[in-house]
C-alpha cells in the first residue's frame, strides 16, 4: 500500500511539473515568436542577395500543451511574388511533446512544430498529389539548442507551367522527396541530407531526363570540415530528337569528398564511381576515381570568398603538399586502363605550382605509372564513333587499336630514351612508370635513370 502511494505520489508530481513546464514553455514560444521569425528572415536574407524572403505569423492560439498559429512565407524577386506557404502550423510545447513520443524521440524537447499545406492553400496541388497534403514536415528544437527540420512531400506529376516555366510543354514526375536540416540553432555546423526516390523530366515521349533514388547527405563545419557522400540508382537522359545525341544510360554513381583545414593546410579525400555507363546501345563499361591530398596550401581557395571562415585555420602560408591520385580505372570488355600519380612538394602555392616545372627543387618526390592498352582506348573510341550500331565486329575492333598503335608508335618512337613503353608482358598499349626522389637526385624512367637536365631535353 506504501508502494502504491508512493508511485501514484511520483507520478502527481511528474505530472504537475510537465503541466508547468510545458505553460512555461508556451508562454517562452508566445513571447519570442515575433523575435524568433525576424532573426530567421535576416538569417535567410542574409545568405543570398538573388530574392527577399519575408515570413510573418497571425492568429495566434495558445493552449496548455500547444499554440497555433498562422505562418506566412512569401519570396519577393523583381517586384513579383511568390508565396511558398501560407498555412497554420502547430507548435507542441516541451518537455515531452506528445508527437515527438510519436515519431520515437524520447529525449526532452523545448518544441516540436508540426506543418503541412491544406487543399485550401493550393486547391490544385492538393488534388495533383491525391487529395491530401502535398509536403509535410516537423521541426524540433531540444534544450541544448538543436534543431532538426524534416520535410516530405508526396509523389506528384507537375506541368512546368505549374511551377511557373513559361512557354514549357514538359512534365516533372517527382517521387517521395525527403528533406532534412539539422544542427546548432545558427547553424554553425549544420548536417543536410535529401533523398528522392525519383526524379524525372519528360519534354515529349523522344525526349527525357530520370533519375532513380538520389540520395546526398552533407556534413558543413563551416570552420572545420566537410563531407559529403552522395549516391544515385539509374540515370537516364534521353533528347536524341532536341539535341541529336545518343541516349545516356548511367547506373550505380556514388561519390564522396571529405575536406578538412588543418594548421599546415588542407586536407583531403576524394572518390567516385560508376557501375554501368551505356551510350546509344554500346556498353562503355564502368570506372573509379580516388584520390587524396594532404597540406594544399590556402591560396587554391582564397578566390573564393565564402571560403574565408573555412581557411582561417590554416597558419602556414607555404606548407609540405602531397597529392596521391591512387587510382584512375575504367574497365571494359577488352580490359582494363589503369592511371596513378604521387607528388610530394614543398613551398607549394597557387603561384609556385606554375614553375614547378622550372624549380626542381620544391620536388620531394614523384611517381607515375600509367596502363592503357591499345585495345581498351580503342574499344572506347569505336564504340563512342558508332553509338547505333549493335554488330560492330572484333575484326573492327582489331582494326581500330591497330591503327591507334601505328600512330602513338609512329609520334614516340624518335626519342633517344623510351618515355614510354609498348608492351607490357604479350600486351599491346602504352604504358610508362617515372620515380624521383630527391635524396636520389635522379628520375627512374622505365628502367632508365637520367638527371632532371637529361629529363628536359628528352621531352
């Protein structure tokens, strides 16, 4: 019997002080709204000079766990304008907002904002999307001052007219779309992700633009880091009647970047890669790219002036650089090319990478090795020349990297020292691997050394 009081008394107490905290919440959000839209419409203002936003609220409803108000949100560009929104939205009170419990956070919030667009804003939408609201979302925003924006909108197939293109006959399909920001309350390093299950153009039944699965997130601290990885399933563009071009056929894209500043420069890591790449009806074939660099000096960046908060770690003005392309591939059915690259320079800026040729000096070291046979360079050549055509014969293949051997052959073959090889084991390309370390003092030429002065005159 203790027991049960005790638990029924622990629960009064919670209970009560929910009820308070929420009124005390409420009466927060009443009295910083004004304060609260103003510093967001500077914020959005202030980031872009193309168009003037403006966001303003109306009849507001206050009630213990929740207000309701009106929110306007209209862009003004060249006297006209346009309004993005102009519906009410619900804001539940903390700490424990009842439809934050519903979308599984437990965690204790100041406020969660719940929004979406009614039949009554766009009538026509409305009925394009399924007689229900096309975008939905939420905003939540925790004690510790993290703000989470979420927004969905249903599929839909809009007439570029709709979205105001003049003059335009095509159609956007648009799939489920998932939008969301979140981060500190001023974004100082905010998280954004999209992902949209299908995006597709139509300009008449010949002509066309899809793409399947779109997935990008990004990372932004604006003083530290960068990241960014970002994928798409298919896509296909398709205006061979607009523009007489071959249809373009990519499946499986992925690429990410990382990009750090660091006291002794930048640093970075790059990669990307393609499954499947189709021209016409030729299968090209697919292919990778990486590579990563480490202490670029700020001066690549410092044309940029959004750059500035970014690079404003960076202390050393001429700092160590190393650039390691690690590899450079595409594959096809008569095999593979294969490219990569290390470079380890100092004092290296913007303004000495022009007379590094002219400065071995800043040369620390240096390697290249290249792969590319005859058969694969020419396959890709034949079948970019006969997009149409599905029975190109391996005898025209022969004969393609036959002709391509004869003139490479014919334009390297009068140098005293072999920059390039012509065969690597019983295959046929071009190939070459050139080292330099300066400890050696010396360039490894395919087997060969030579001082940098012999290296010139070769050349």
């Amino acid at each position: 019997m203790k027991k049960t009081k005790l638990a029924v008394g622990v629960i009064a107490i919670l209970g009560l002080g929910y009820v308070g905290t929420a009124w005390y919440t409420g009466n927060v959000i009443e009295n910083g709204l004004d304060g609260t839209l103003k510093n967001l419409t500077q914020k959005v203002n202030s980031l872009q000079d193309n168009f003037n936003v403006q966001i303003t609220h109306t009849n507001d409803e206050k009630s213990l766990f929740s207000t309701k108000t009106h929110i306007k949100i209209a862009v003004i560009k060249d006297s006209k304008t346009v309004v993005l929104y102009d519906d009410d939205v619900i804001i539940h009170h903390g700490p424990f907002p009842i439809e934050a419990l519903k979308n599984g956070v437990f965690t204790p919030q100041q406020a969660w904002v719940e929004f979406q667009n009614s039949e009554q804003f766009n009538p026509d939408l409305w009925k394009k999307a399924g007689n229900q609201p096309f975008m939905k979302g939420h905003i939540s925003l925790s004690y510790s001052d993290f703000i989470d924006y979420n927004i969905s909108t249903q599929p839909i197939v809009l007439d570029l007219k709709d979205i105001g293109v003049e003059d335009a006959d095509g159609k956007l399909d648009l799939g489920e779309i998932n939008w969301r920001a979140s981060g500190n309350i001023n974004f100082v390093a905010p998280s954004i992700s999209i992902e949209a299950s299908k995006i597709n153009y139509q300009h008449d039944a010949d002509n066309q633009l899809k793409i399947t699965n779109l997935k990008v997130v990004n990372d932004a601290d604006f003083q530290n880091k960068y990241t960014l990885n970002a994928s798409v399933d298919d896509f296909y563009f398709n205006f061979e009647s607009a523009r007489d071009t071959p249809e373009i056929s990519l499946k499986n894209l992925a690429w990410n970047y990382v990009l750090e500043a660091k006291e002794s420069g930048l640093n970075g890591d790059f990669a990307f890669k393609l499954g499947s790449f189709k021209y016409g009806k030729q299968d090209i074939g697919n292919g990778s790219f990486e590579f990563d660099f480490e202490g670029l000096d700020k001066s690549f960046l410092e044309i940029y002036p959004e750059a500035a908060p970014f690079l404003a770690k960076i202390k050393h003005s001429s700092p160590n650089t190393k650039i390691n392309i690690k590899k450079v591939n595409w594959h096809n059915a008569a095999g593979d090319f294969n490219y990569s690259a290390f470079f380890d320079v100092s004092d290296f800026t913007i303004m000495s990478s022009f007379r590094l040729a002219q400065n071995i000096d800043q040369l620390n070291q240096f390697k290249v090795n290249l792969d590319a046979p005859y058969k694969v360079i020419a396959r890709i050549k034949t079948q970019f020349d006969n997009p149409e055509n599905e029975n190109i014969s391996e005898q025209q293949f022969e004969s393609d990297a036959k002709q391509m051997q004869f003139i490479v052959e014919r334009s390297f073959n009068r140098s005293p020292y072999p920059a390039i090889l012509f065969k690597k084991g019983d295959v046929e390309g071009i190939f070459t691997e050139i080292e330099y370390t300066k400890q050696s003092g010396q360039f490894n030429l395919n087997g060969k050394k030579m001082s940098f002065q012999e290296l010139q005159n070769h050349f």
